[in-house]
C-alpha cells in the first residue's frame, strides 16, 4: 500500500471513530448537550482537528443520518429488483423497514428524535440531494408500482406512501417508549400490521 493509499485509509478510519463516537454521544446525550468538545474528549483529538471533518453538530448528525439512509436505500433497491411482484416488493420494504428499527433502538432514537428538522424544511428536503432523499423517493416509487400495476386503488401515490411509513412507526415507537402497555410480539404484530394494512388498499 503506498503513502497516498494509508493517507486515505487513515482519514476513513478517523472518519470513522468521529461518526460512531458522535452517534454514542447523541444517544447518551442528546442533541442539546452534545457538544465538539466532549466529543474530542472522547476520542482523546482537539477539536480543531474534528472540525478539519465536520463543521459542527448538525453536520455530524446529518452524517450519521445519511449512512441510515444509504443503507435502506441498498436494501430497498435490492428488494424492488428480486421481486416481479410490486406488491410483494412492497411488503418485503415495510417489513424491512419495520425489523431494522425493531432491532436498533439506539438508531432509531438518533434519526427520528435527536433532531426533527435535520434536513431542513420539507420543501428543502425535496430539493437537495440526499441518501434520505433518494430513500424516500424509491419507496414512493414502489407505491406507485403497485398503482399502475392495479395492485393498489388509484389514491394519490403521496398520500399512501405517507401512510405506509407513519403506521409502521407508530408501532415501533409505542414498542420503544410505551413498555407498561400489555403487548404480543412485536415482530408478529408488525407482520399482521403490514399484511392488514396493504390488504385494506388493495383493488
């Protein structure tokens, strides 16, 4: 490996441990008591040299974000092309969607409730180029499969595709954050919410 190839991977690695020490304070923390200088004495850096990377909290948040998104957009782009069936590429999303969260609290803390407007306004979040974005974009994309194909009734392709994300995540919040409230297995619940909810907008 030569000098320009460690160089690299050096500042990758160092990206790196700034990401996931950020992560861990926000999580510990919050987005209010976060600050550059406890995370740099986390990490054992100044803060100057944190700043050579990320310009300040909301530009680490944003980051952290985005490697979320990128990771749903893989999967999801990878279940929209194994699948001939619009509507079961659908359903394998919202259950993807619905086990990631279920599985990862932490993360899921971080990209909902650290910070709600981390992207901006609405409008703003349209216009700009993101991992979140384009996330958003191919699941809109997946519902309006399943319209044209007659899969679904022919209601607004926003409007379902704002419905298909918020009931999902009203489950895996009550999940998190409602625990003396008697429930079943959430894994189940999620199947039968999922398999409910698309059978209620199908033609």
């Amino acid at each position: 490996m030569g000098v320009t190839e460690k160089r690299a991977q050096h500042k990758e690695e160092f990206r790196r441990e700034i990401l996931d020490a950020a992560r861990d304070l926000f999580i510990k923390d919050g987005y209010e008591e976060f600050s550059m200088r406890k995370l740099a004495q986390k990490i054992d850096y100044s803060p100057t040299t944190i700043y050579l990377y990320y310009k300040n909290k909301d530009d680490l948040l944003l980051a952290i974000c985005e490697e979320f998104s990128e990771q749903f957009f893989t999967h999801l782009h990878q279940i929209r092309m194994l699948s001939n069936d619009p509507l079961e590429s659908l359903r394998q999303a919202l259950l993807y969607f619905t086990k990631f969260w279920l599985g990862n609290p932490n993360q899921f803390k971080v990209f909902f409730f650290t910070k709600p407007n981390v992207y901006g306004t609405k409008e703003e979040f349209m216009e700009k180029d993101s991992m979140a974005r384009d996330t958003y974009l191919i699941f809109r994309e997946m519902v309006r499969d399943c319209i044209k194909t007659g899969k679904l009734a022919d209601i607004d392709a926003e409007v379902l595709t704002h419905a298909f994300g918020v009931i999902p995540h009203g489950l895996i919040a009550m999940t998190f954050y409602s625990s003396s409230f008697p429930r079943a297995d959430s894994n189940v619940v999620a199947q039968t919410l999922v398999d409910g909810l698309l059978r209620g907008f199908q033609r």
